[in-house]
C-alpha cells in the first residue's frame, strides 16, 4: 500500500509568494471578519475606512505611517 496517510511523512513543498500590497485591502477585511465571527458579531459590524487600509498598506511595506 502506497501514499500519504494520516500517519505517513510524506512532504510536498509547495511555494507560497509573499502577498503584495494590492492584497493588502482583502487580507485586512478576512481578518476582521474572522474576528467578528469569532466574538459573534453580525457580518459588517467591523469595518475599516481606506484611509486606514492605506495606513496597514504602509506598515506592510515596511513604512511607518506615524511620520511627522
């Protein structure tokens, strides 16, 4: 019997890029969702504003968004 069981060490690497800041608005919006399911709020409850996925846009690239 072959294959990869539950029990079997059977590794198949697979590449995973980096998301990219274009990704940034959706990636945010799961998470809230996620949270808002998890403490059992109704979907929208928690939302965000462009200005603040431009804010998480800049801490993605490595750009602090709290420069004077």
């Amino acid at each position: 019997m072959s294959g990869c069981g539950y029990y079997d060490t059977c590794l198949r690497p697979v590449y995973f890029p980096p998301p990219s800041p274009e990704h940034t608005e959706s990636i945010v919006r799961g998470m809230l969702a996620d949270r808002a399911r998890s403490w059992g709020l109704p979907d929208g409850t928690m939302t965000v504003t462009p200005d603040q996925i431009a804010l998480l846009r800049g801490l993605a690239a490595g750009a602090s968004p709290c420069v004077a």
